[in-house]
C-alpha cells in the first residue's frame, strides 16, 4: 500500500505480528481489511457483560461529524451569471440593470451556501463537524476498573492486539468506548479522521489537537457479537471507489481501514456509517483508533 517507489501511501499494520488471525483483504485502494479471529469469544462475551451490568463508565454522546460535500454546491455558481444574462437581456444590455442581478445572484447563492452549511454542521450533526446523528449507548474502556490490570482481561487484551496491529504503545492508541446498538440504533455518515490545524485555528484549538493526539491514523473496529444480514447493522461505505461494500458484523472479527493517508491527511472516501438495526437484537463493537 505504498504511493511510488519509497513512498508509504498508508499507515503501516503488523499482520504478521498476529497469530492465528485469519486477514481478508476487502478492498485494495483504499484497503479495508477483515481480521477473523481477531478477539476471543470469551473476550467477547465478558465486555458484553461489562456493558450490560454497567461496570464501565457511560459515555453520554454529544457530538459527531457530518460529512459537508462543498462539491454538491457548485452548480449554484451558475445562479448569478444567468441572472445577469437574464437581465441583460430584459433590459435591453442595461448594465447597471445587469450588475445588480449579478450581485443578487451571488449574494443569494453565497447565503443559501452558508445556510447549508450550518444546518449539516450544527443541526443534522448535533453541533458535529460532518455527518451523523449516532443513537446508542456508550460506555469508556480508557479508565481502568479497581483492581484491573493495564495488560490484562478481556480490555487488556483487545487493546493488546491493536498495539501489535498499528506497531504503537498504549499511548498512541485513543481511549476506545464500548457501544451498544439496539433495535433502531445505528449512525449515519461519517468520517472518523479529523480536521488538520489551519489558519483560522487558536492557539487553544491547536493545544487540545495535540493533547489528544493529534490526527487518527488506523482505525479497528471490533464486532464482539454476530448480527445476520436480515437484522441490519452492517458498516457501510458510500464512496464510489468502494463500490457499496458493507460489512456484517461477525464476532470476534475486526474491519480495519486508514481513515487518514501517511502523512496524516484526511482520506474523506472513507466516509461510512452504521446500518440501522433491525428487530429485537443487539450489536457490540468497540472501535479504536492508533493516533499520530
């Protein structure tokens, strides 16, 4: 997954570090991987019970990004040169006449542009960055219970097996959540990687990039139980280069893919979401991020 000869295009993974991990690769460009085997059952089974018996600090979601696709506005360019012809003609190739219905125009457009903009940013992602409105239930992996051990349980575990993956410490791994989808839960598109620093940024917004790590490089999502096509829950992805794939959960597995190139850049076809599930089940994952 190199971009030209001495170029890492993506963040590099350790699958041979890996035993008994089965490794399916879903698509090549931009590659998403499945790892089989990935987590025990019983690994599985006790971060369920985890969730269930409330063990685990709860995580009340408040934010999540909303994918804003400034490519769909553009034909609204279009809008104040047609005004202008159109009163350019009208009024018999008066320019005042057609100046203004230019300014019209692209006052009109730049304004209904902004507005959109506000509405996915600040509605439809409730205060998010870019696309989804996520409904479940989270609980936070990162603390360690009373009496738990960094290295050890089923946490312990599966947060070791990441490490070996991404080829990081434990501080390059972002606190994960455990979440839980039940009937009619799920999240719609989204992207996981995050806005880069740029000019508009203060000193105080670039402080807390850096404190948490700066961008996301990996992402592992781990199904701890199986969900069948008939009852939803798949992750989607929606750009064209992936051409519709989905991926049911399956327990014990992990979906991997780069939500950002080598050089920390945002992949924004990465964009995907979380199928509604459908019927009295539940879905578990936990979905971790190896940082910059």
């Amino acid at each position: 997954y190199g971009g030209g000869p001495g170029v890492q295009r993506y963040p590099e993974l350790q699958f041979e570090a890996l035993e008994g991990v089965d490794v399916e690769v879903l698509n090549t460009e931009p590659p998403v991987w499945k790892l089989r085997n990935f987590l025990a059952h019983e690994d599985c089974a006790q971060l369920m019970d985890e969730g269930r018996k409330g063990v685990r600090p709860e995580k009340i979601y408040s934010k999540s990004r909303v994918l804003f696709d400034e490519e769909k506005t553009r034909p609204l360019a279009l809008v104040a040169p047609s005004l202008a012809a159109g009163a350019y003609g009208f009024h018999d190739g008066d320019l005042l006449w057609t100046l203004g219905a230019f300014i019209l125009g692209f006052l009109m457009t730049s304004g209904l542009r902004e507005v959109v903009r506000w509405y996915v940013s600040e509605i439809a992602s409730a205060n998010g960055r870019g696309g989804a409105r996520f409904s479940g239930l989270k609980w936070q992996l990162g603390p360690l219970l009373p009496g738990e051990i960094e290295t050890e349980g089923a946490r312990g575990r599966l947060l070791s097996r990441v490490q070996a993956l991404c080829g990081v410490t434990r501080q390059y791994l972002e606190p994960p959540f455990l979440t839980l989808y039940r009937q009619g839960d799920g999240q719609g598109q989204h992207v996981d990687s995050k806005e880069l620093p740029n000019d508009s940024w203060s000193a105080k917004d670039f402080k807390a990039f850096e404190a948490n790590g700066k961008q996301r490089m990996v992402q592992c999502l781990c199904y701890l139980n199986s969900v069948d096509l008939q009852h939803g829950g798949a992750t989607v992805f929606h750009h064209e280069v992936l051409q519709g794939l989905q991926v049911q959960p399956e327990a014990g597995s992990a979906l991997v893919f780069c939500p950002s190139f080598a050089d920390a850049s945002e992949d924004l076809r990465m964009v995907h979401s979380a199928a509604t599930v459908q019927g009295p089940v539940e879905k578990w994952v936990v979905p971790i991020w190896s940082l910059q």
